[in-house]
C-alpha cells in the first residue's frame, strides 16, 4: 500500500491496525484540475476515507467516501471538501475532529459524511458493471439475446485487459502482433479512435482501437487465453455467435465515458493501474454468485482482502520472504491469496512474455 501511495503522488498513510485510512499529499500546483486529478488517483485506491492535501498556503481535508469529480466538476462539490485551514491556528480549530485520537478510536466516522461508502471506487467498479451488463443485455429487434454468462466473461475479460494495459504488462507490441494478422486490424490501431473519449488519457488505449472490430476483438481474447493460459472468462462458440459489434461498441462507450448512458457511472476516473488487482478476482465473485438458485451462495465463499492482508502479513513477514519460500495455494479458489502474495512477481513473468511479442 506505501508503494501504491507513492505511485499516485502521495507523501505517507496513516494505518490504523493494517488499515489504510488516511492518505498525506502534497501538490505545488494550486490548480483546481490538479487537485482533482490527485484526488481521483487516491480514490482509486479504494480503502482509505480521508485525503489531507497541502498546497501553498493552505491544508484542505477531502471525503474520499464521495465519488471522484467529473470533467470540469468542481472538487468541492458533493461535500467532498471537509474543511481548509490556512494557519497553524486553523489546522487546530478545524481539523480538530480528525486528530490522530479521533482517526484511531473511529470517533472521526461517526460523522454521517463517513457512513455511506457505496461509492468507494472498488465497490463502484462492481456496481457500474452490474449496470453495464444490464445496458448490454437490452438488444435490438432481431438479434439474438446474450446468455447472462456471455455478457459476465466479455465484461469480465475486457476489465482484465484494462488492467493489463493500463499496468504496461499488455504493450503496444503485443496489440500489433496479434493485429499483423490482417492489414486492416493494423490500420485500425494507426488511427484515432472513432469516438472521443471523456478523458484524452484514454486515446491512447490500444484495447479501445481493438473493440471497434469484432473479429480482431475475439482474436486478441483468444491470444490472451493462450499465453495466459487461463479458463476464468472462458470463450465459447455460442458467445461469439450472440454478442455483437453492437456489444461491443456499446461497451466501448461505457469504458471511454463517452455514451449517453453513462449517468452516474465512473468509468471516467478508474484508473487500473492503482485500483487494487484482488478486484479481478471480486468480479468474478459476484457475477458467479448471481448464478445460484433462488439467489442463495451455493457453496462459494471467499475470503475479504482485509483478511487476506492480515493472514499474509503474520505468516509472511518481510524477513521470511526475503529468504524466498516455494508456496502453493491449493484451494485458491478466485485467487485472493495467490493475487495478494504474487502480484509483482506475476507482472514481471507477463512482460518477460510479451516485451518480445
């Protein structure tokens, strides 16, 4: 989680018994579109509830339980803004309530500010899906319905291939080599994408080019099972006979903010390359357990990040990794433990795999 902080540009986090609660950052630019970036960076981080952002001349304090803003929102807007102190007197006076006594015995999130966090971009990320999957099953006359599994690994493998690229394990290399298959997939990812997106950052996206065509979508879903050799989302006949371009452009519009759709949905601001890995493991989760009978849990159960962390960090301690153990994982289940314990190591085996491609 420190190196995570240190990615997103924040200076330390304040734990309270493994939990991350508070984040401490630090911006030179008093521009209120760099505030707004650093927050939304920090709210993807998930778990923690309190960003305090110094600038010149002044600390603000920010409720991270609040959904990031959107393009040329202001960042006060929503009660996102709890208070700014300008002095040292102010910091006592205003900030009063969130001194580290209060952060510690939870008195601070008794305020009715903290006790909504729907909106914790994990929880978010679930619950956009969910409406996504929703917009997607709603077809035109004529064509053919999706099964709910079809529409459950489409969007569950497009969310994994964000965090791939938007983790540079997927480079454009690897997009060009399954697109020098056809001339016309090449030209695809040369050209600026068809739509604009919300955010310019998403031009870039390769996987975003790739959805614009059926046939080279379905062609890097199946390159990608290969070399990951994974059945999590698998690929079937059938799917590929229901889902459409339609589908797919619509999805497309979900994922770059740019549909009439949207609404309240965020796909704007998830950032993947912050928004924590265990989630792929969620999604599945939740899409799986909406396919038991009469809505009950059939026997899958799985075991909450937190606790993950915790187990990890009493059997695993620094001083025992660094005498690099062999560990197996035998009811992994969705991956939790595996995902947690191994998340750098796999990213380094993934590039070895495609810088070459």
């Amino acid at each position: 989680m420190q190196l995570l902080a240190a990615q997103v540009g924040a200076e330390s986090i304040f734990f309270v018994d493994r939990d991350p609660v508070v984040v401490f950052a630090k911006a030179e630019d008093v521009r209120e579109s760099a505030s707004r970036d650093l927050y939304e960076r920090i709210w993807c981080m998930s778990r923690p509830q309190l960003l305090f952002l110094a600038t010149p001349g002044q600390l603000s304090a920010f409720d991270l339980t609040k959904p990031p803003p959107r393009p040329h929102e202001n960042i006060a807007d929503r009660n996102r803004l709890i208070a700014v102190a300008t002095s040292i007197a102010e910091v006592q006076s205003k900030l009063s309530a969130y001194h580290r006594e209060q952060i510690e015995t939870g008195a601070a999130f008794g305020d009715e500010r903290f006790r909504e966090s729907l909106n914790r971009a994990d929880r978010a990320l679930i619950r956009d899906l969910k409406t996504v999957r929703q917009q997607l099953a709603v077809v035109p006359a004529g064509i053919m319905r999706p099964e709910l599994r079809h529409l459950h690994s489409l969007i569950g493998r497009a969310i994994f291939i964000r965090y791939l690229e938007d983790r540079e394990v997927l480079l454009p290399a690897y997009f060009d080599k399954v697109a020098a298959r056809r001339k016309e997939w090449t030209t695809l990812l040369a050209q600026p994408p068809s739509a604009p997106a919300l955010e310019p950052r998403f031009a870039e996206l390769r996987f975003l080019r790739v959805l614009q065509n059926k046939e080279f979508t379905y062609a890097l879903f199946e390159q990608l099972a290969d070399d990951f050799n994974g059945d999590t989302f698998p690929i079937d006949d059938e799917e590929r006979d229901r889902i459409q371009q339609a589908h797919l452009d619509r999805l497309r519009g979900f994922l770059t903010g740019s549909t009439s759709d949207q609404g309240e949905l965020f796909f704007f601001a998830y950032r993947f390359d912050v928004i924590p890995i265990e989630l792929i493991s969620t999604i599945y989760e939740e899409f799986y357990n909406e396919r038991t009978v009469k809505g009950r849990n059939q026997g899958s159960h799985y075991t909450p990040p937190a606790l993950v962390e915790f187990v990890l960090a009493h059997t695993l301690p620094p001083e025992v990794l660094a005498k690099k153990p062999r560990v197996i994982d035998p009811a992994c289940g969705s991956g939790s433990f595996s995902l947690s314990l191994s998340a750098a190591w796999c990213v380094t085996f993934a590039r070895s795999r495609t810088a070459g491609a």
